[in-house]
C-alpha cells in the first residue's frame, strides 16, 4: 500500500491517529491580525471585524462592520453597524447574530439583509452587555448575556425570543474568570467560573449551585473553557496551565494535563467529541480524552472550527480540517493491516494494472468478501480526496462481482452521496462537509443551506439526482427561487412573472398564491396581480386578489368559476368597502352577480333590496318586496303602511289590476279594525273568506252580506259559508229559510250533506226533492232511505242503480229486496 495515502497521518497514543488536510486555499491570502473571526458549523461561513482591544489604523467612518466570507475564503457581504459589537455569532441556519451592547440582537442573513431584531431584556439596556455567547440547544440558536451588573440572561430560541434570567450568583462583583453554556436534557444551564469557585447556573433554580471539581492544583482557576458541539464534553483550562476533560455534567473526568503553557490560550475548541484543541501564538495543540498530545505549528494566527466530528482550521492562507481518521480508514490503510477490506483494495489496484496477482488477493479475502464490500464504501464516504474516493468505490465495485446475492443499495446510496458532497465542497459552493454531518444535518438540511446561499440549480440538481419526491424537493426549491425573485427591486414585472412561470409551469405542489403574497409583502403588488392569473385554482385567486383590493378582477375569476359560495364571498367584501351607490353600479354590469346578491338581499337584507330595486326601477318586485314585508308577523302593525307603498309601487309599474287588488286588501283591513272595535273579537289580518265566516258564525248576517256585495264574493262561495254556518249553528229552520230564498246556486246536495253529517236525516229529507235526478238515488242510499232509492231507481229505468242499491241492503232489508228483485224482473221483460 502506497505510504502517501497516510502521509498526513499523525499518531496519538496507542492505535489512533489524526489528519490533517487542506480542503481551500485562499487566492488572495489576507491578515488575521487584529482582528476577530466567527465562524459558522457544517462549513458554513465565516465572519470577521475588528479587534475593538487592539490598536489599528482606521480608513472610513470608523463604525464598526462586519464582512462576510464563504468558507472558500471568497467575500460575500458586508455589515456596517451603528453600535459597539460585543459578540458575533451564526444561527443553525446561517443567520449572523449580533448582540451589540445595549442588549439588541440583530439577525441577517449571509448577503448582509437584515431579517429581525429583539432585545435582551430592559436591564441589559440600561446596564449594558459586557459579554454573550451564542450557543446551539433543542430549540434552535440561543444567546447569553452578562450585563455590568454581572447578571446573567438568557434566550434559547432567536427566532421565538423569550428572556430567562439566571440566578445571581453571591459576591460576584467583577467578570467571572470564565463561563459557558451547557445545554443537558432539554435543559440549558451556565457554568461559571469565579476565581477558584465554580457555579452552575439553571433557570429552574433560585440559587446557583456549586461545583467541586478534583484539580491537581487546588489553587487553579478556570480561566477558559469549551463545550463540544454534542454537548456532552467540556474542557477546562486553568490559569496554572492545566487542562481538564470531562462531561459536561462534571460528574465523570477523563484527564487532567499540563499543557507547558502559562498563560490563557487564544481559542480553546473541541475536535469532534474526541479532543480539545487549544490556540497558542505558532501553536496548536490537541489533547485527546486519554490525556495524550499532539502539537502542530503554525505560520500565522489561525482561527479554529468545532464540528461533531472534526476542527476546521482557518488560517491566512487556506482552510483545512483536523480529525480523527475514521476507525474504518484505518483498518484498512495503517501499516501492517491484514483487514479484509486491505486486501480487497490491493486485489482491485492489481486487476486495474491487469495483474494476476488480483487473484490471489481476492482467495485471501474470500470468506470475508462481503464486509470487505462493506468496509470500502464506508471508508469512501469519509474522504475529500476524489482519488481516494474512486480507489475506495473502484474496490467495493470490483468486490461485490464476486458476491452475486450481496444488496447492492449501499453502493448505489454512497455513490450518490459522494457526489452530493463532491458537489457542494466545490469552491463555487464552498460547504466542506463531511459525511458525518451530512447524516446529521440530513439532505433537507443541505437543500435548504443550499438556498440561503441562492444555488437553487445545485439544489434542483441534486434533488433530481438523489430522485426526491418533488413536493420535498425541486418544487419546494423552485418556490424559494420564486420567492427571491419577486423580492428584487428593480426588474420588469411582466418579465419576472413571465420567467417565473415559465419556470414553474405546473410543478406540483406550488402555490402561485403564496408568491404572489411574497411579491405583495415586497410591495410588489402589480406583479402580485400578475402572478395570481397563472394560479389555477380560482379557491386560491379570488381570496389574495381581495387583499390586494383588486375586487373586479376577483369577482370575474369567481364568476369563471362557478362557484356561488366564492362569488359571494367576493360580493360581501365588495359591500363591506365600498358604498352602496358604487356598489350597486358595479354589480349592475356583470348580472350573474346582481342576481346571485338579489337573491342573498331576499333572505338576509330587504332594505338593501329595495335600494337595489329602487335604482334599476323595478316596480313590480319592489311591489313584492313591500308586500313580503306587509305579511310577515313582526310587522302587523304597518301593514296598512306596506300595502300603501305596494299598491303606488304597482301603479308606478302600469300594472291596474294588482294596485286594485292591493286597494281591496287595504278596505278590507280597515273594515276589520271597524269589526274587531265592534265585536271585540280578532279579524285583523284575516282573509276575506274567513272574515266573512266569522261573521255569519256570530249570526251577523247582514254585515257579511255588506262585504259580499262590496268585495263581490261570488254566489256559490257565499252559499257555501252560509250552508256551514247556519249548520255549524244548529239553525236547522233559517237553513231551510235561505234554500227557499232563490235557486241555490250550487244546488240542494250540500243542504243534503250538512245535515247529513250532523245526524239531522229528517231535516236532509226536506231538501230530498230538490237533488238532481242523477244524483238522487246516491243520496237516498246515503241517508238511509233504501226503498225510496229503489223506487226512483226503477222510475229511471237504471238497472245498475237498482243493483246498487241491493248490494246496500241487509238482511233486515228483505221487503227491499223483494221488491227490487220485482223491479228487475219488471225492467227485464220490458225489453
């Protein structure tokens, strides 16, 4: 095996190693001198500014600003502030966070735009920050303050800022030597060093608790400490020169070390979760949990970047990353190696020359083939070099042809993956991620680093590659790409609404609404209105086109569509804003929308249906309108009043015989106020007909023969209310007094029936030679009078009536029945 593939390794103690290797070098190399660098996990970016405590020449304004920088060392943005800076710090999102003295906290994102400002709290205001950290915990990025009155606050979430203050801690009247934030189960807590005293500070407790910690030197101090990223560890360095690891709950120490330097380092940051780095001037050291070490010298000041499983090292000329090799990198590449996945590797590089000798390396490693396989893709996955990655991948891809049944999804994942990261480690992109921190960030994660930084074709294209649906993938990320393109000031509207369409086309799950509310929100509301013709869905338009106040062109796409609850809903904002007037005009010209509100009005709102009336001059239907309002119980008492305004409404339309029917029904209201005085009894309200029944029913005759004559009830109607109610009365002799006043009308038959059903067959017997003969024998039979329903009968001749009449007859009917059998007989030999 070929001794520059570890070449940068190092060894630290027994059986582990660190490397060391360059992942940019800087085209133009700049100082780091004097000045400050923050910089941001996964690869992200860096920030630098001016060191306030050293003296440099100052050109400009001299306020204090902030530049930004790809990790590949190429500007990006620039930040001038107003205040003193204190702390700057990067959100898990790549947000630069600036906590400025009087407590605000400013966040913008990597091109330098401003997103949002809170504040601390009133105390830090008025006392003032003298220091912050900004640390990572379950809730996102959070930030802690101490103030000049040496309390600590706290905040666990930038984006839903919510002020903790931590327990005072007694006899603190100067900076604490040193302090960091922990965050343990969901939990965030500061430790606090004072002098020789250690505190952990937690908002769940009303007073800080001391922690006893075992130093060689009792009489150190905690001058400097870090956390690693996991939150698990945490590094100790003291003003003797002495460095402490252990957990971060303090309760377990792994070692304890002189690291030969008297005074505080520059930089104290983890390597992963496996060592502690600690920055001297020409100096860097790593100092393993097993208490070994390993120094690196260094040229310039360099600026050192925790990861969860690396250091990134940010010098004046490149950027490099320190780890420890991968255990399964090892394995197979450290000297001496009899791994299966060794020889898998030299069998793969020997085939590749066309050597014989691949054969005897793959007999060697047979048996154990397959995790051979295994051990090669997972060795690929952690190397930057593209040469060690095909070496990696080549050997895995020549291995698995020798294990037919082997899955092969693991090859194909990883092979993705390193293209992913091939990709996005480019210069161009400059995110120098592992593997490690691509599963931890996962590819959302990346996807969506990806589009803060504006590569939205390098996320498309990866989304494609890695075969993501498309509502998690190229839909989500061309929206984003819509969302920033309405953002932008100066550009033709109908160009960009154009171009984004083209773009977008019908990719599914895109919502044109939602970038059209962004282009709006961006005051961008011609191309807002733009944007909403392409969206298809009319439940989608007609809402946001009525926030922008485009009410016309909303109710047109509701009309188009169909749908009545939508048209209403426009037509109701529409009368919500404007006046009634111009509502009225407006509605007039599209009138599908007039009719649809007419018929709304109808039910919900009859004043406003006779303004509508009123102005397209509709007088029949505000005639109907007034008489609707006339009957309904709650207006009784201006009926007269709607019946008035009903009548001149149908006289206005030239329409004589409904204004006349409206005149009758207001003489007949009036005359039943003049009955209801005169009889107390209710008539008001009443129809004619059953006015005219009360009356005769209270034997009033004369009065209802006066309204017979004046509203010229008909004769047959009037016999019929005078039969029942005579009937009703029990006024057998007046009923026969009326049937002989002239010619009934409607005949004898009703005399017959009314007496008939109150049992009163004498008094129906009286009017039995008035029926009409067709009908007499049916009556006869109806009253029970059989024999002279026989008789007519045969006096007509009707043999189907006699039968009739037989079948009605019991068996204490037998004379009748004799008798209509003679009749029968007599009828039969007639013909």
């Amino acid at each position: 095996m070929s001794v520059l593939l570890t070449a940068d390794w190092c060894s630290v103690g027994r059986d582990e190693y660190y490397r060391k290797f360059e992942v940019y070098k800087w085209e133009d190399s700049f100082s780091m001198e004097n000045v400050i660098m923050t910089s941001c996990s996964y690869g992200g970016p860096f920030a630098v500014r001016r060191d306030p405590k050293k003296l440099v020449q100052v050109q400009g304004s001299g306020k204090p600003s902030v530049a930004i920088y790809t990790a590949a060392g190429a500007f990006v943005s620039s930040i001038l502030l107003t205040k003193s800076v204190i702390e700057v710090g990067w959100s898990t999102t790549e947000d630069l966070l600036c906590i400025e003295d009087d407590g605000s906290v400013l966040r913008y994102d990597i091109f330098g735009n401003h997103q949002h400002t809170f504040s601390m709290c009133d105390e830090a205001r008025v006392t003032k920050v003298i220091e912050a950290k900004v640390f990572t915990c379950a809730g996102g990025t959070g930030v802690a303050i101490l103030t000049s009155s040496y309390r600590f606050f706290l905040v666990n979430s930038v984006k839903e800022p919510k002020t903790r203050p931590m327990p005072e801690i007694p006899g603190l009247n100067a900076p604490p030597s040193s302090w960091g934030v922990i965050v343990e189960d969901r939990q965030t807590k500061i430790l606090v060093a004072k002098e020789r005293e250690l505190y952990l500070l937690s908002h769940n407790d009303s007073r800080p608790v001391p922690v006893v910690l075992e130093f060689s030197d009792r009489l150190s101090s905690v001058v400097e400490m870090a956390v690693s990223v996991d939150n698990r560890q945490i590094g100790l360095f003291t003003d003797k020169g002495r460095l402490w690891i252990g957990s971060s709950d303090l309760r377990s120490k792994y070692c304890e070390i002189d690291t030969s330097h008297a005074y505080r380092p520059l930089q104290l940051a983890w390597c992963g979760s496996d060592g502690v780095l600690g920055v001297w001037d020409g100096t860097l050291l790593l100092v393993t949990k097993n208490g070994d070490t390993l120094t690196y010298p260094c040229d310039s000041k360099v600026h050192v970047v925790a990861e969860i499983d690396c250091a990134r090292v940010i010098s004046s000329s490149s950027h490099e990353i320190l780890q420890s090799v991968p255990s399964v990198v090892q394995k197979i590449l450290r000297i001496n190696s009899v791994d299966p996945g060794l020889y898998l590797l030299e069998a793969s590089r020997q085939f590749q020359r066309r050597n014989h000798t691949a054969d005897e390396y793959i007999r060697l490693v047979k048996d154990n083939l397959p995790l051979a396989v295994e051990n090669c893709i997972e060795a690929a996955g952690y190397e930057f070099s593209h040469d060690n990655q095909k070496m990696f991948i080549r050997a895995a891809q020549f291995g698995k042809g020798f294990v037919p049944d082997l899955d092969p999804e693991n090859y194909v994942r990883m092979c993705r993956v390193l293209r992913v990261l091939n990709a996005v480690r480019d210069h161009k992109v400059s995110l120098p991620i592992t593997n490690t921190q691509l599963r931890k960030m996962n590819i959302v994660g990346l996807l969506e680093r990806l589009i803060r930084r504006r590569h939205y074709y390098m996320a498309i294209q990866i989304c494609k590659h890695l075969k993501l649906p498309p509502a998690e993938g190229s839909s989500r990320i061309l929206a984003e790409w819509a969302f920033y393109k309405v953002a932008q000031a100066k550009q033709d509207r109908e160009q960009v609404a154009r171009e984004i369409a083209s773009k977008l086309g019908k990719a599914p799950g895109i919502s044109y609404k939602d970038i059209a509310l962004r282009a709006n929100n961006c005051g961008h509301k011609h191309l807002a209105i733009r944007l909403m013709d392409y969206e298809p869905r009319a439940r989608e338009q007609v809402p946001l086109l009525l926030d922008l106040g485009e009410e016309v062109p909303a109710l047109l796409k509701a009309m188009e569509s169909g749908d009545t609850d939508l048209i209403y809903s426009v037509l109701l904002r529409m009368h919500a804003k404007m006046p009634l007037a111009d509502f009225y005009l407006k509605i007039r010209n599209y009138p599908l929308a007039q009719s649809l509100y007419i018929k709304y009005s109808y039910e919900n709102n009859n004043k406003e249906l006779h303004d509508i009336h009123d102005q397209e001059s509709n007088y029949n239907a505000q005639a109907a309108l007034h008489l609707k309002d006339a009957y309904l119980p709650k207006n009784s008492g201006t009926r007269e009043a709607s019946l008035a305004a009903a009548r001149q409404s149908y006289k206005n339309a030239r329409n004589d015989f409904l204004a006349g029917a409206c005149d009758e029904q207001l003489r007949l209201l009036k005359i039943q106020r003049t009955l209801e005085d005169k009889f107390g009894r209710e008539f008001f309200g009443q129809s004619l007909h059953d006015t005219v029944e009360i009356l005769l029913t209270l034997k009033e005759v004369k009065v209802a023969e006066s309204l017979r004559n004046e509203f010229k009830i008909p004769d047959r109607r009037y016999w019929w209310l005078r039969i029942l109610a005579h009937a009703r009365n029990g006024e057998w002799k007046q009923l026969e007094n009326f049937s002989k006043e002239k010619k009934s009308p409607i005949g004898y038959e009703p005399f017959v029936d009314v007496c008939f059903e109150r049992n009163e067959r004498e008094e129906a017997q009286k009017y039995m030679s008035r029926v009409r003969d067709d009908l007499k024998v049916k009556y006869y039979v109806k009253i029970g009078m059989l024999k002279q329903a026989a008789q007519t009968a045969f006096d007509q001749k009707d043999t189907q009536a006699l039968i009739a009449v037989q079948s009605k007859c019991g068996s204490a009917e037998q004379n009748v029945i004799e008798q209509i059998n003679t009749f029968l007989t007599q009828l039969s030999s007639r013909k």
